[in-house]
C-alpha cells in the first residue's frame, strides 16, 4: 500500500487539507482520487494519517473542541463517499453488533468516531456511549444491547485504571460465554497492556477493529 505522506501527491493533499480543516478541499480530493482508482484503505489511512496529527495539535492546545468535531464530520463525509468502493462494504446484512466507546475519564474520541463510522459502513450496527464512559454504563448497555463486540478506546494512560475495572467487569458479565468479545484500543494500547488487563483482543488501527469485530461475527456465526 502506498506511504499516504511520500507515495502519493493527492494523499498528501488530502492530509493537509483535513488538517486545515477544509471542508471542500478535502471532499474535492477525495472523489478525485476515488475516481482515479485509489484503493479506498490508501485513502482512509491518509484520513487516520491526518486524524492523528489532529489529535496532537489539540494536545498542545492549538486547536480546540470545536476542531475535533469539525475533523470527525469530514471524516464521516470521506468514509460515505468512498464506502461504495469498499469491498462487502454496505451491505444489508448485519453482520453483528458493536459497542463502542471511551473509558471514564477519557475525552479523546477521534479514533472512536473514525472506527465507528467504517464500521457502519462494512455492515455492522453501532452504538456508541459516547466519552467518558463509565464501568457500570458498558455493562448496562451489554446487558441491554447484547453485543456481539465491546469496543474500548483509550489515548491517555492515567485512564488506564479504568480500562482495567471495565474489562474486570464486562468479563465477570459474560461469564463462561465468549460474547461481548472485549476489544481495546488507543495510541498507548499494545499486546503487552491487552495481556495485563486480560482483554481478548487489540487493534492498533481503525482497520484492524473491522477485521476483528469480523472475524469475531464469523465464528459467532459459524458455533
């Protein structure tokens, strides 16, 4: 797949001009480049590329709330314009259910905006908590909704601990039953921290949730 920063001039357009938060631009780039055959994923990772820098800049105070959620709506605007062009991407069927969202104390959201809406558009029906989720509220709506996947997204690592008590609590939830499937997520999150906090599995991208939370549907599907 091509580098979305040096293989491609109108990736690296398209990265600039989320960044800029330039509504038009990066909806003009995007077809652009949709039209000319670029592989949906080539585009979308410049998209998290870009997401990430978002992110940042908003860490170190240079932008604001306001920011983010102008960068989650193009974002949602990039993923319906390429979606038609994802392989399986729309389709009528559910696959499943995912629950998503961030852990108490946690306000990032980009990265859970991102996975939910690609989601959405390979197939599967999406609740999102929200921000700043707290343990007993991921295991009412477990109870309620009855997830095939619970999606836990993290970025800072104070919220650690609250990641922890959540995948302790949907864990005793569930039992002996293999669902939710307990997924987690988060620029700090690796192997090591899924393995510590005893969660089933973790997804370093976007992408990576959308084969999972396949993956998991399928063996659902085929006990």
């Amino acid at each position: 797949m091509l580098n979305p920063r040096t293989g491609n001039l109108g990736l690296v357009n398209l990265i600039q001009s989320l960044i800029s938060l330039q509504v038009s631009d990066s909806l003009d780039i995007t077809k652009k480049l949709s039209d000319g055959d670029m592989p949906p994923k080539c585009i979308l990772t410049a998209c998290e590329a870009a997401m990430v820098e978002i992110s940042d800049l908003y860490d170190t105070g240079e932008y604001f709330i306001a920011a983010l959620i102008m960068a989650g709506e193009i974002m949602n605007r990039v993923i319906k314009l390429v979606s038609p062009r994802m392989p399986d991407a729309l389709e009528q069927r559910c696959k499943g259910r995912v629950l998503i969202g961030t852990v108490r104390g946690e306000v990032h959201c980009l990265g859970k905006n991102i996975a939910g809406a690609l989601l959405a558009a390979y197939g599967f029906e999406v609740k999102d908590l929200g921000v700043d989720v707290g343990t007993s509220q991921f295991v009412q709506a477990t109870r309620d909704w009855k997830p095939d996947v619970v999606g836990l997204s993290v970025l800072l690592t104070c919220c650690f601990h609250s990641m922890e008590d959540t995948v302790r609590a949907l864990r005793q939830e569930r039992g002996d039953g293999p669902t939710p499937h307990i997924l987690i997520s988060g620029a700090q999150v690796n192997n090591a921290i899924r393995d510590c906090f005893l969660a089933d599995s973790y997804a370093p991208t976007v992408f990576d949730t959308v084969r999972l939370c396949e993956r998991v549907c399928r063996v659902r599907e085929a006990a």
